[in-house]
C-alpha cells in the first residue's frame, strides 16, 4: 500500500476505498453525503435523548439493565464508565477472551471493574477453535465485502462471535439491552441504537450463520447460532459513543484516573488485542487500505481528530517481521496472507 496514493483532501479515505469517487477539488463521495458538523452534532444531541429514554425503561427492572460488552480497550472502558455514572445504570461487563487478549488489557477488565464497582464476567471460547478461525479468516474469504470496510477479517470473525454471545447471553438472563463501545466508521451509520427481533434476527443471520459455518465448521454453530426459545424476544443494541462527545485523548484521559493503562503488545491502533497488527497488514495486503481508515476519516470529517494524526495512523501499516510471532502460533507464512 503506497503512502502516496490519492486521498481525499477532506478526510483521508484513499482511492483504493470500495465505490469511492472525488470530485474535481480533490473530496470524497464519502464526505459529499456527510452531514455539516453542526447538524452532526445535533443528530447527536437527539440520539443521547432516545438513549437516555431507553434507560428510563429498563432500569431497575431487573437485576442487570444491561450487558456491556467490554474488550478492556479504551473505548468499552469509557462506555463503562458512561453507564455506571454517568446513565446510572447498573451494568453487567462481559468480556470475549479470544486466546490473544493482551495481558494488561486483563488486567485493566479487573482492576476497572473493581474501581467502578460494576460486575464483570470472562467467557474464553476454545483456543483450539479461534485459532483456527482466524487462520481460515486470513487466508479464506469468509466476509462480504460491506464488512471489510469497517474492520479486518480476523476483527470481523471476532465481533460475530462476540455479538452473538451478548444476544445469547441476554436471553439467557432477561436483559434487554446490550451496550457496545463502536465508534463511528466501525459499524453502519444507524448503529447507534437498534431494536433487534430475535425471531427475525435468527431469519435475516440465516445465510451469514451458514457462511461461517462452511468456513469454520459445525463446531462454530454454539458461537454464531441464536438461540430458538427465550424469555427475551427483543434486546436493544445501543453504542453510546455514536451520541455523546468523543476524542481519543480525552478518553484516555478520563479512564487512565480510574487506573487503565495503555497495553505495549497491540499493535498501532488497538489497545486491547495483540491480532490486530496481523489483521491490518493482511488486510493492506489484500485490499489496499487500512481496516482502521474508516473510522480515522469519520473522526476527521466530524471534527473529532486532527487529519495529519489520523494519516499516520492509517499509514502505520506492520512490516511482517513485526507480526511473526503471532504467525507462528496460527501456523501462518506471510504468503498465506496474500489475496
């Protein structure tokens, strides 16, 4: 991937984006449909309003108002603390051990979850099957194409399995909202907050349930199949960092005063998985543009990140040698990433 291929002079999405054009002063049609900042930040204002309703609802209703799903990354820390003190809800934290946490993101999941005195509970599916998936992620072609926009393929193989088990575990237990920590550019613009059927839901995964199950096995059916019976037939999805105001920094901030600290071993834009480093070259590799660009540009277009910073993030792509550790233990050889 050239560091000296077009970009977009307003954001930073290149030409090798899917369905990208430019007009004649150099800006994308990503940014051409966007809204202006200020009516941005006013779609904003009235998401925190239907959110905030939302709670209203269901707090106190049962034991937990809802799931977090919580990485130990920057951004599920923050959500964290949103909804313990700032919505005042009482959350139950959940976190996916994908066999590649890092260390201190462990570490952060419990300490902050001491700190902010919110429950929290680990679910670590078979270290034999990740791996597995991820090195039929990597060298398969298991995603549509819509979803490689948004994260690599080993992310994508990962947010399935963790989203199904926060549906999975709300219907197990009664709760009916499911919070997670995606910023803009990671999941569709609509995403903020969703109203899912369970019924429907299990119809409409039907084809994308049988995908992975070709790619990964009968094994995987326990990981990305909904229940059938429940005593919650509707869960709401919501991903507060759509609404409220966001900056990188002034996360961190925040969330260092509760004692999170910033992992050395993920990598360039992660701050809790020790894959994506692997994630981002293969995905450079294959398609041309950094997994993490979209949401870098999203951040820029609203204002929300300094364009030159956001740049050095999406060039910032691994050099193999920086990633062969992680190649070993998949069993993978840098010609496997190729397309």
């Amino acid at each position: 991937m050239s560091k000296d291929m077009r970009r977009c002079t307003r954001c930073i999405l290149p030409e090798t984006f899917p369905n990208i054009s430019f007009d004649a002063e150099g800006v994308c049609s990503y940014c051409q449909k966007a809204p202006p900042i200020p009516e941005f930040n006013r779609i904003r204002a009235e998401l925190r309003g239907q959110i905030e309703a939302v709670f209203d609802q269901v707090r106190g209703k049962s034991e937990y108002d809802c799931i977090v799903a919580y990485s130990g990354g920057k951004d599920s820390t923050y959500v964290t603390w949103l909804m313990a003190h700032e919505y005042k809800v009482r959350p139950l934290a959940v976190t996916i051990d994908n066999s590649f946490l890092s260390p201190t993101a462990i570490e952060n999941c419990k300490a902050i979850s001491d700190t902010l005195g919110v429950d929290h509970m680990f679910f670590r599916p078979s270290s034999t099957f990740m791996k597995s998936m991820y090195r039929t992620s990597l060298t398969g072609d298991v995603h549509v194409k819509a979803a490689v926009t948004r994260a690599s393929a080993v992310c994508n193989s990962c947010i399935n399995i963790i989203n199904t088990f926060m549906v999975k575990l709300a219907a197990h237990w009664g709760i009916q909202v499911i919070v997670g920590g995606y910023i803009g550019g990671q999941v569709p613009k609509d995403a903020a907050m969703m109203k899912l059927d369970l019924d429907a839901l299990g119809r409409t995964r039907q084809r994308s349930t049988e995908r992975y199950l070709k790619a990964f096995g009968d094994e995987g059916s326990r990981f990305f199949q909904l229940p059938e019976e429940s005593s919650v037939r509707q869960v709401t999805v919501i991903n507060p960092l759509l609404a409220v105001p966001y900056g990188e920094e002034m996360v961190i901030e925040k969330i260092k005063q509760f004692g999170w600290k910033m992992p050395t071993d993920t990598g360039r834009n992660s701050s809790n998985c020790r894959l994506n480093d692997l994630g981002i070259l293969q995905h450079s590799k294959r398609f041309g543009f950094n997994p993490y660009v979209n949401e870098l540009a999203e951040l820029v277009r609203n204002g929300l990140m300094d364009r030159e910073k956001a740049l050095g993030k999406a060039n910032a792509v691994p050099e193999a040698a920086e990633v062969e550790d992680i190649m070993e233990n998949l069993n993978l050889k840098e010609g496997d990433l190729e397309a």
